[in-house]
C-alpha cells in the first residue's frame, strides 16, 4: 500500500520529508520491525517509542508517525497530535476494515466478560453459524479451537484488526465476539471497529491505578456504547448504577435490551436456587417465562447467562435454543473451575474487591454443615494498591481461613503487597490467617489445612499459567499446582 493511501484517512497530519513509499507492515516495536514497515512511535508508561525510531529504520522501516518531528533526514514523517489514537484508523486503513463485513460484538465490564463472550459464541454455533473469540486468553477460531495469545485482552489495533482480516478472509467467520477492556478503549485500539452489538457486564473497582478515578474508569466503558453502529444492539445489566447510566448514551438508533434481577428489565431471574449441581431459576422476559436448570454456579452467572441471552434476542435467535445451549456448558476454565473434589478446591480468576466477594459468597453457599471455608489470594504488584484491603476485609467477612500469598507481584516486594491487604483485617485475627509469600508454598499448605468437607478457594489468577516476578514471567499453574498437592492424576 502506498503511503499516502495509507496516511490519507487521519485528520490534521502534518507530512515531513514527503515520499509516496510502498508500505508493507505496521510496526510500533522496533525490536520486532521488518523491512517495509511504517513504525509508529507510541508513547508508553515507560519508555518512548520516539527514542527507537533509528533502530527501527535500521531494521528497515520505511516512514514514521510521530508526536514531534525528528531530526531524521530523508525518512517520511507523518506528524499527528496522538500517535496512539491515529493508530487504529492507520491499522484499519491498511487491512481494508475488516470489521465491517462481521457481526462483531463487544463485552464490556469489570467482571463476567470472558464468560460472556464464551457463552455467546457457543450460542451461535450450535445455531449453525462460525463464531471467532478474543478475549483474556487470546484468540480461537471455534469454541473448541485452540487459543492464540495476543498479549492484551484486547490487542493493540494492528494485530486486532489482522485477526479480523484472518478470520473473515481466511476462516470465512461471519460472527466474532470480544472482550474490550477500559484499557483498550481509552487508548483508541478498537478505533474503527464496526461494533453491531455491545454488552455491558457492570463497574466496581478495579484498574483504578490507570484511571485514577471510577468516573474515569465509565467514561472509557461507554466509549464502546457510542461506536455501536447504526441499527445494532446493546444488551445492559440494569441492576448495576453505571449500566442505568449507559442508557442515556446509546444512541437512539441502537436497540437496547435490559437484564437483571433486581430492577425491572427486558430479561428477568426469579426463584433462583443454588444447588452443589448448580443453578436453577425463572427467565422472565416479554414473551417467555420458563424455568432454566444451569450446570454452573453462583449469582454472578446467572448475570452472565442472562446478558448472553440477550444478546441471543437481539441478534434474533430462538429463546429456546440459546437456553438449550446455555444449560448443556458446564463453565469456563479458571471461572469457578472446580479441580479436586475431596476438598472441594475452586479456582478463579476474581482479582477485584466486587469478584473476590462474589466467587468466596458462591463457594459459601456449597459449603457442608461440617465444613469450613479456606480462600487463597493475593494481590498483583504494580496495580491499584487501593483495593488491596478491601479484598482482605471481603476474605476476613466470608471464609473461615485466609491464605494470604503473592500474584504476580511484578517488581513491588511480595511482602508490601501482602502488608497492604493485611491492613484491611481485623487485630488480633492471626488464628484464621496465614502469610506464606511463595504461591506454591502457600497452595502446598492446603493438604494440612483442607478437611474433606471443606471449599477451597484459589483466587486471583484462574487460567493463567504464569507468575510475574520482577521483569522475568515464569510457568506458573494455580490447576497444575493443586492437581500436585491432592495427588490427582
């Protein structure tokens, strides 16, 4: 692609050193930049990608975006405000927007929305249509396809949109639902997506060492709600204040469809029962009353089945059939994810204040008479230090015995972290928790802790397979690791 027909869609450019090159690829690292390549300079967190824009000529770039010129001689510039924000519409020019010939669906909210996009894409396909997934745990093809990781929940525009071209050119997808992450929005990378539906989960804390504050932390989710196009849906949990919020948003030419439980919504949960097989309860909607026996378990997805089949309605497909589906899945791996029976061991992914309380007021519920309840969790390093004892304080209030331990503490002392949720807990408490900073020390602890009618929950990481320690990411399995100490296998 010439440059020029590639630059020629952003808006108050400046063009330095002008020269029509043929452009092959978008860069914006330069260890990884190839020959032909427009390198774009971002600025990040920590480091400036106007600082590498000679090594990434070097390595055979053949123009740059940048913030501000560069005493470069010779190489094309294209001069913008904001390399980060221009990226998206360069990386939809150059894959010819893909989006817009795919039933693309976005997911949005603190929690619940790997399971949601999960639930929704086998909807679809046992209704006979191809549906792509990209998400937390990268990307797959088919509900029963292999993950590819990206990196990012949501990746950055380029890759996002290659993944787009990939599946509609190469896999003749029509449907692909995502995970849009805050992140992903406030920094343009879903810019250009043709989004014909949205789902929006709900807004507790979380992220907050990025946003600063949660008005900021809503005003990056509604971002996805003002890019819905024209005549699509959007499917909001009504329960929560934030989505109450959304709905002025949405445009008016989007349809809006509500779900909840305890406001009056397009689809409504009464008579919910919470059995150790799991859920059973009442779907109300306008046309539809009808009981649903699910095999997954806790409050928090009877919000998420009920968003899935929302979405299910506003894309047209038959009640009765979403809920077939929905009531033959058996979970989502690190959701809720059960690994041993005697103890009863849990793994999950929660790692807010809001999922921490949800996940550990679930496993309560399924705890004997006889038994006890023991959480596992610790807090990442480098994130939001406010949350941290607010989650000690949830674990004190709802488990029995507390394993205060490391996740991915990146490069803050394990001991810090542990310190700041310690601080959410009660004095004189040392007899229900125990600090152990090694997470494989701590998960080892459990075959002296755990009786046999006892619910353990693993908390913070659930399909992760790494730990974060300093700069260095190592293989790490919270499955793995209690599948060792219970001697299963």
């Amino acid at each position: 692609m010439k440059l020029s027909e590639l630059v020629g869609c952003l808006k108050d450019k400046t063009l330095i050193n002008f020269k029509d090159v043929d452009v092959t690829g978008i860069s914006f690292n330069s260890r990884t930049t190839e020959t032909g390549d427009i390198f774009v300079c971002l600025n990040g967190e920590h480091t400036d990608g106007h600082d590498f824009a000679s090594a990434a000529i070097d390595r055979g770039a053949v123009a740059l975006v940048v913030e501000r010129q560069l005493d470069i001689p010779g190489i094309p510039q294209v001069l913008v405000d904001s390399s980060r924000h221009n990226l998206a519409d360069i990386a939809d020019r150059f894959y010819g927007g893909p989006s817009k010939n795919i039933n693309l669906i976005g997911v949005t909210g603190t929690n619940g929305k790997t399971t949601i996009t999960h639930l929704v894409q086998k909807i679809l396909e046992d209704g006979g249509q191809k549906c792509a997934l990209i998400g937390t745990m990268g990307y797959k093809l088919s509900s029963d396809g292999a993950y590819n990781d990206t990196g990012n929940t949501t990746p950055l525009a380029p890759q996002l949109q290659s993944v787009f071209k990939m599946v509609k050119d190469n896999e003749h997808i029509d449907n692909v639902v995502m995970e849009v992450s805050s992140h992903a929005l406030d920094q343009n990378r879903t810019g250009k997506c043709a989004f014909n539906g949205a789902i929006f989960t709900n807004l507790t804390q979380d992220h907050l060492d990025y946003h600063i504050t949660m008005e900021n932390y809503f005003n990056a989710k509604a971002k996805l709600f003002r890019q819905i196009e024209q005549g699509g849906f959007a499917v909001i949990n009504v329960d929560d204040e934030y989505g109450q919020r959304l709905l002025s948003i949405i445009p008016s030419d989007v349809r809006t469809l509500t779900y909840g439980i305890k406001n009056h919504a397009d689809l409504m949960a009464t008579d919910i029962v919470f059995t150790n097989d799991g859920i059973r309860f009442t779907l109300i909607t306008k046309n539809v009353k009808q009981s649903v026996r699910l095999h997954m378990n806790g409050l928090f997805n009877v919000y998420n089945v009920l968003a899935a089949l929302g979405a299910s309605l506003a894309m047209g497909i038959n009640i009765q059939d979403a809920i077939k589906t929905l009531e033959n899945i058996g979970g989502v791996p690190g959701r809720f994810q059960v690994v041993n029976k005697k103890p009863l061991v849990i793994i999950d992914y929660a790692h807010t204040p809001d999922g921490l309380e949800n996940v550990l007021k679930t496993a309560k519920e399924i705890v004997p008479a006889n038994g006890k309840l023991v959480c596992v969790f610790g807090c990442g390093g480098n994130r939001d230090t406010t949350k941290r004892p607010k989650m000690g304080a949830i674990a004190e209030r709802l488990a029995d015995v507390i394993v205060i331990t490391s996740d991915n503490p990146r490069n803050e002392n394990p001991q810090k972290i542990i310190d700041d949720i310690v601080a959410g807990l009660s004095p004189n408490n040392d007899k229900r928790v125990i600090i152990e900073p090694d997470r494989h020390r701590a998960i080892e602890l459990l075959k002296g802790i755990a009786n046999e009618d006892d619910v353990v929950l693993v908390a913070g990481k659930g399909h992760e397979n790494y730990q974060i320690i300093g700069d260095n990411k190592i293989h790490f399995d919270d499955r793995e690791e209690v599948e060792k100490v219970f001697g299963i296998r």
